[in-house]
C-alpha cells in the first residue's frame, strides 16, 4: 500500500482536489498503460545472494561442450524438449529463488504464513511466489530486462492487449463506499503527445465486443483515501501478446488495488496465476532465443513454478495449480465508449 | 532448358507438346476462367516457359512440363542471412551435414539428423538449366553455376523447380504468404507481375489474393454499388474513402473508372467502386467487412475448405477450425542449415515434428496433436485441400490398405491438426508452439482473419 502511495504521489499532486469530486456522470474509465510482474530489486540485488540464473545458452555449453560430436536430436531439440514437454524432475542446474524477506503484492489469502513475504511497508502476509520464481533472473528484472522490455512496449503498441477498466457509480475518487468496476478491452490505439511516446489521458476507447467478449468481467470495489479496492475476480482473462502471438494469461481470485486519480490510476493486479497458462504463454510469445537474451531457462522456471505454486489443488493430484502474483499496472483516464455489436464478417 | 532431374528429363522430350497443351496463359481447370486470364501483365519469356494460374497462389511461371519456377531470396535472420543473392546461385549437389547457427542460442556446427538420407539442396530443388545457346529475354537472364553449367535467373534470381510439386500447376515447395525475420528463408514461387494500376498490390493470403493500395490498405466493395455509380455518398464518406484515380488514367482489362463528381474519378475492379475504410487499424484488414454490405477485394479467392469444416471466432480473429469447432494449426519447419531444407512435409526427416509435437514419442504426438480426420466418403474438394493416408507411427505417407493408417486431411499436401489443449471453440492454446514461436518448428493456427498481428494470415 505504501508503495502504491508512493508511486501515485506525483498523480495525486498533479490532480490537487480534484479527486474529491465526482466524476461527470460518476464514471471514469482507465486504460492499461503499463502491466508487468512486480518484481522487488534492491540496488546491490542482496534478495539473490546467489547470483542470478543461467539461461538456456549458459546451461547448453554446460551440458554440451563439444556439441560437434554429437548431433542436432541429442543437443538442440533435446533442450525443445525440454522446453515444451516440461517436466517437474529434478536437473542438474541450481535454480535460485529469492531470499529476501520483502515483495511487492498482496495479502490473498489472509494468512501469514513462512512462505509469505513482508511488504517493504511492513505489512505482512504478501502472497507472491512468482516474484519468488522470477526475481532472480535477469530478464524479468527492470527496467533492462527482456521480458520488461517486451511487455512495456507491447502493451501499449499491441491492441489486442488493450484493456481496461471503467468505473460506475462514483461519488467521488476520494472516497465511496462502493462502485462498480468493470473490465474492458478497447479497440482503439492509445492517445499520445507529439512525441508519440507519452499516454495522454482524456483519449477514447471502444469497447471491443466483436472478439473480446469474453473478457468482460464486472466486480465492485469501494475507494478509500483515494485507493480502489475491488472484490477478487473469479478468473481474470488477460490479453497478453507480443511477436504476433496471442496469448493469455489466467488470474484466479483477481483484485485491484490501485490509487485513483481524474487523469490516470496505478497500483496492483494480484491473485493467481495458472501455473500451465502462465509457463506457455512465455514460451510461445517469446523463442528460446529471445529468453536466452534474458538468461531464462524455461526448463528450470517449469520446475519452480511447480514447486512454488501455492493455490488451487487439482482434485485429483492434489497438486497446486495456480501461483500467488503480483503485477504492477499503471493506466491513463480514456473515455470508454460501448458502441452496438457489430455485425459479424461472413 | 533442361532440368537435373529425372522428370525433367522426360519433359524435356515432351515439351513440345506440353508447351501447346500450357498455352501462354493457360489455367487450369476448375482454377481460373476468364477473371483470371486478365490478372496478370504478360512478359516476354523465353521460349519453352509458361504461365500457369495455380488455385491458391495465382499465375506463377513454369517450365514446359508444368513445374512451377521458384527462388530463394536472401533472407536476414537473427543470426545471419540465408538465401540467395541476386545473381549468386547457392544451391548444390553437395549435402550440408552441420547446423548453420541460425537457430539462436544454438550454435553452428552441430551435425543434422539421418545425414545417411539426407538430401542435397538440388535433390529437392532442381535448379532450371538454360542450354548454351539459350539467351536472355527481359528479366530472364542466364547464370553461371560454380560448375559451369548455366541457369535460368527472373530479376537476377536464380531459379528452380521443386521436388514436391507432382502435377502441373502445384505450388507445394513455397508460397508468396509474407514472411518476417523469424520466419525460414523461403522458397517463393515466382510469377508475372499482376495487371493492377498503379497504386494497388496483391497479398497472398489464407482467404486469397487480397487487392490492396500500395501501402497495403486494405480496398473494399459495397454491394449497392455497380460499375456505373456509387452509392456511397454523403455520411458514408467520412468512414470510406474512395479510391481516386489521377486524372490521366484509363480503363484497362478488369479496371474501368467512375467519376463520382466532375474532376474526381474512382478505381472501379470487376464492376466494383473501390474504397478505403478510414478506420482500419492496421495493414490488409479485414475490419470494414463489419459492417454489412461491405467485403474485402480479391483478385482470387482461396480455394474452399473441407466440407464441414468451421470458422471460430477467437480472441485476436477466426480461425479454421474442425466440425467441432476445434482450432486447426498447421505445422511449419525448415532446418538450420546454410540449405535451410524444408521439414514440414511428410517425405522430410520427421525429426523435428516428433519432438515438437511429442517429445519424440508419435503416441504423445497422437494424444497432443491429433490428425484432421476425414470422414467416411468425402472427398478433396480442388488441390490445395487433400485427404492422404498417413501412417501415424512414422508420421510418412502410407498406402491406402496400410494397417493402422488414418486417412487425414492436408493443406498443401502436408497434414494438418488440431491441438489437445483447446478447451472450447475459439481457443487458440496450441499456437506459437515450437522453435521461433512455431515459425522454424512448430505449429501455427490456421487464421482466417487477423485483427491484431499485423498481417498474419
């Protein structure tokens, strides 16, 4: 919540008293400029004592230092293999998690528990265990990292990742009791300055009913102190593409916290991802080239995540589904415009 | 002309005759019609080639005996360029047995598999001979292969044939779809250029032969509309834009014009007014068919699909899809070689397949990317979609009576499949599976209709 504030403050000043009043019609809407796993780093990266992770270029000279010798079946597609047949047994490569004691996220499950991280406010209990996976490998790291890279870029030049959220029924965005949330994808492409490179607020959006349907989700939330709190979300549907693949992400028990302004909003997206839709969606936006850039071995990250997932047993296997997340988003005020569906092409 | 391979050996002594069967310009059945016999501006050619209109890819050259004539542009990958140069033949009889290092992080020099049966780059793709008297004709010029022999070039291409086309008019080794910098260095069959006025272009595409403007936006038709006048005036201008045409055009073949007001003439296509949509979003959309009464423009339609086959809306567009409304994906490989030789068909090395699709194991194969089957009694409708008996163990074409064959759908003679993980109609889990997001090995959804990647289809 801390950092929520913190990372809002100069929103907050920018909008002065202007939170405190309603919003025309009491609605506001707010399109997904920034989406990323909240990853906690310190300046000395002390919350990986170890090091960071090999990738799938250092662990292939590893396992094949005279790969000449051998051929294309037991050297490379062995490692595809791998890579999209995921299997939890154990490998040869150390796999470092995250030691520190603090994370970005939080409280999902009500509980404290050893697992658990400590909010760099103090707050106990944050449930975040892909940060845990991911916060010692340098491709999720920021802001070089290159799966921050992508994702930064792709959510703002790709369409199809254009969601949003539009809020009904506010009496003020400083404080109310409850308000509808609502979530969107938009059609449109995101207003800028000149530059092109600035989201401006005060851009429309169209609601995208002729594919993104089934994306709509309503929750209600309630706006304390300038902060919106939402009700989780039985399965969030997330957008997620880059490199022309369209992909998704799975949140289970999805909820917002975000600080609310007239021009934009910024916060948290956390609950749990399924495990299975969270591993393909990166291997199949992102070659084992592009993770070799960011020194991620899927191989590896498949077993962690595994290990690590914390919710939703399987019935059957009683294994874990889905894994506690975190996501930092930030989104720009558009107008949200829900035009008649459209006639489907023949 | 002469070819190396045995086929062209026997053509060679028939050409004559095929060359009066294929006249210049000649379709094939059930393909063209006169739409098609106007599509493309004719070229000078030297004597012994020919024109032949191909059911999904339009008029490609081809030698006397049918065989489409390809190149192999220069390509940048990641890691370094494949492909030919202009006027640098890069083909041989000479096996490459060791990875080219194109299939970043992976490095060169790792030996290929089944190198026992591996083919040469010319096994699968003949380079077109020219005899020694032959001489140049327009863009046909002759080079000299590091042998000595002489070659065919198009626009200082080298040219070839391919060893997967059977039939006159095929156009199985390679396709004129865009391809991008992850994409294999493709084999692209090379034809006339199409009789369009200036300003206009053609995508080949999974649903056809889309016109565009040069600037590959996407033209559109209104039904109300005829050659003679439009009815798209007033409030429907500010979402269409017409095409205009400069004032010294004039009408030729399928291209006639309409002047919607004194000074202000519009392109008209086959009795069709053309127009822009003013909010597509991106190249070659398919946005504006939204709204009713307006489609897309085609110089030629895709060949139809299977008889009970779906179109499934999903998240980013439709794809094709089974009966059941199951996703189909089709499965694209090239190694990494300096040869960059196709794995995508079922007479290639079945290497790369099985261990995308199966770790190696055809059963897992089976269970995660299950055949198309075709049903009892049906049939291939045209030549791009087939039906071919696959034995399922080896993933090889099999004889009808094999024990355990099925009898499965192609497209472009190559299976196709459906992915297990697909829930419901419109999911699209399977696709971007395998090396460079499906692109090098692997698998892609069949999409029809492309809103959000910027011209997949």
């Amino acid at each position: 919540m801390q950092r929520t504030r913190a990372l809002a403050s100069a929103l907050l000043l920018a909008a002065g008293g202007a939170a405190a009043e309603a919003p025309p019609g009491g609605e506001v809407g707010y399109v997904f400029t920034d989406l990323f796993w909240s990853v906690y780093q310190t300046g000395d990266a002390s919350e990986c004592p170890q090091g960071f992770n090999d990738g799938p270029r250092e662990q292939f000279a590893a396992l094949y230092p005279e790969p000449a010798r051998l051929d294309v079946a037991t050297t490379q597609l062995a490692q595809e293999i791998a890579t999209w047949h995921p299997t939890t047994e154990p490998e040869g490569f150390p796999f470092y998690t995250v030691e520190g004691p603090y994370a970005y996220g939080l409280d999902l499950d009500g509980k404290t528990s050893p697992d658990d991280f400590e909010h760099p406010d103090g707050t106990p209990g944050i449930d975040n265990a892909v940060y845990r996976a991911v916060g010692c490998i340098i491709g999720f790291r920021g802001p070089d990292g290159v799966e921050h890279i992508f994702q930064s870029k792709a959510i703002k030049d790709e369409a199809y990742n254009r969601m949003m959220i539009n809020l009904t029924g506010v009496d003020s965005l400083a404080d109310d009791d409850s308000v509808t949330v609502t979530v969107y994808r938009g059609r449109d492409e995101l207003l800028t300055d000149a530059t092109g490179e600035n989201i401006m607020p005060g851009g429309t959006q169209r609601v995208d009913r002729r594919w993104g349907e089934p994306l709509i989700r309503e929750t209600s939330g309630r706006i304390e102190g300038g902060i919106l709190t939402t009700e989780p979300i039985g399965e969030l549907v997330i957008p997620w593409q880059n490199l022309q693949v369209p992909s998704i992400h799975r949140i289970r028990d999805a909820r917002f916290e975000l600080r609310l302004d007239s021009t934009g909003a910024e916060g948290l997206l956390a609950g749990y991802a399924d495990v299975d839709t969270w591993y393909y969606q990166l291997i199949r936006n992102d070659s084992t080239h592009h993770l070799a850039n960011g020194q991620i071995s899927a191989i590896s990250l498949y077993k962690a995540l595994r290990r690590l997932a914390d919710a939703h047993p399987d019935p059957g296997s009683g294994e874990n589904t889905a894994i506690s997340t975190a996501l930092d988003v930030r989104m720009t005020q558009v107008y949200i415009v829900d035009e008649a569906s459209q006639a489907a092409s023949p | 002309m002469t070819s190396l391979s045995e086929w062209g050996s026997r053509g060679r002594r028939a050409a004559l005759s095929l060359v009066a069967a294929f006249a210049f310009g000649a379709s094939l059945p059930g393909v063209a019609g006169e739409e098609n016999a106007r599509s493309w501006r004719e070229v000078p050619m030297p004597p012994g080639f020919q024109v032949i209109v191909s059911e999904l890819e339009g008029p490609v050259f081809a030698d006397a005996d049918g065989r489409t004539l390809y190149e192999w542009p220069q390509h940048v990958l990641r890691n370094g360029y494949s492909g030919e140069a202009p006027g640098t033949p890069g083909c041989y009889d000479e096996p490459t047995t060791v990875t080219a290092g194109l299939m970043s992080p992976y490095p060169a020099g790792i030996p290929l598999p089944e190198l026992d049966t591996r083919p040469a780059c010319t096994d699968l793709w003949p380079p077109v001979l020219a005899e020694e008297d032959a001489e140049p004709v327009g863009e046909w010029t002759i080079l000299e292969r590091r042998d000595g022999a002489l070659q065919w070039a198009y626009e200082e291409q080298p040219l070839y044939t391919s060893a997967r086309d059977r039939r006159p008019g095929d156009v199985l080794g390679g396709t004129r779809r865009r391809y991008q910098r992850d994409d294999p260095a493709y084999r692209v069959p090379v034809g006339p250029p199409p009789a369009l006025p200036p300003g206009f272009a053609v995508k080949a595409t999974s649903v056809g032969r889309m016109l565009t403007t040069a600037s590959n936006d996407a033209v559109y038709a209104y039904a109300e509309d005829d050659a003679e006048a439009s009815a798209c005036r007033g409030a429907c201008l500010q979402r269409w834009a017409p095409v205009t045409a400069p004032a010294l055009a004039a009408a030729q073949g399928d291209w006639t014009l309409l002047e919607r007001s004194p000074g202000v003439r519009q392109w008209v296509f086959r009795g069709q007014p053309l127009y822009t949509h003013r909010l597509d979003r991106h190249s070659w959309s398919q946005q504006g068919s939204d709204v009713p009464g307006w489609s897309n423009v085609f110089l030629q339609p895709a060949p139809a699909w299977p008889a009970g086959f779906t179109v499934q809306a999903t998240l980013a567009g439709n794809v094709l899809a089974d009966r059941e409304g199951r996703t189909i994906y089709v499965y694209y490989c090239a190694d990494d070689s300096a040869d960059q030789l196709a794995c995508d068909h079922p007479v290639d090395t079945q290497v790369y397949r099985l261990a995308m699709c199966g770790g190696g194991d055809p059963q897992r194969c089976l269970a995660h990317w299950p055949y198309v089957l075709a049903g009892e009694g049906q049939e291939s409708p045209n030549r791009t979609w087939t039906i071919v008996t696959i034995d399922p163990r080896t993933g090889r074409f099999a004889a009808d009576d094999a024990p355990g064959a099925l009898r499965v759908w192609a497209y472009r003679d190559r299976p196709v499949y459906t992915f297990g993980g697909d829930e419901r109609p419109g999911d699209v889990a399977g696709g971007g599976t395998g090396e460079w997001r499906g692109m090098r090995n692997g698998l892609r959804a069949f999409w029809l209709r492309d809103d959000y990647m910027q011209g997949i289809l």
